[in-house]
C-alpha cells in the first residue's frame, strides 16, 4: 500500500512541475527578428523576462509574448 501512495506522490509531483514549467517560457524563437527596423523611439515595457525593452517593437522582435507597459521594478 505504501508503494502504490508513493507512485501516486510521485506522479502529481511530476505532472506539477510539469505544467509549471509551461508559465516559465515567455520567449518565442519563431517570433524573433534580427535587424528588425523599429524606431529608437522610448516607451518602455517590461517583458516577461523582467528585462526591461526600449519600445514594444523591440521587446516582439526580441520573441518576447507577454510584457507591460513601463520599465520593469527590479
């Protein structure tokens, strides 16, 4: 009894882990673009990776999905 309780830990374990390693990825390296042309124009965001992107057209063509507005609060 006691090894079937332990399997059973086990695998919800992994399954966890598992489905919290999907949040952690927030780079697409589909979307990335070299010597893609944006402006030098300031506006800030904060991408996933908590580095903080000049403009949004360089945060997208970094691969960054997800940002905010602003610089990021390290």
């Amino acid at each position: 009894m006691k090894i079937i309780r332990i399997i059973t830990l086990l695998s919800i374990t992994q399954i966890t882990l598992t489905s919290c390693n999907k949040d952690l990825v927030c780079i697409d390296e589909n979307l990335i673009v070299e010597n893609a042309a944006c402006t030098k124009e300031y506006n800030p965001v904060c991408g996933c990776d908590n580095n903080t992107y000049s403009n949004i057209c360089i945060a997208t063509n970094a691969g960054i999905i997800s940002y905010e507005m602003g610089e990021c609060k390290n």
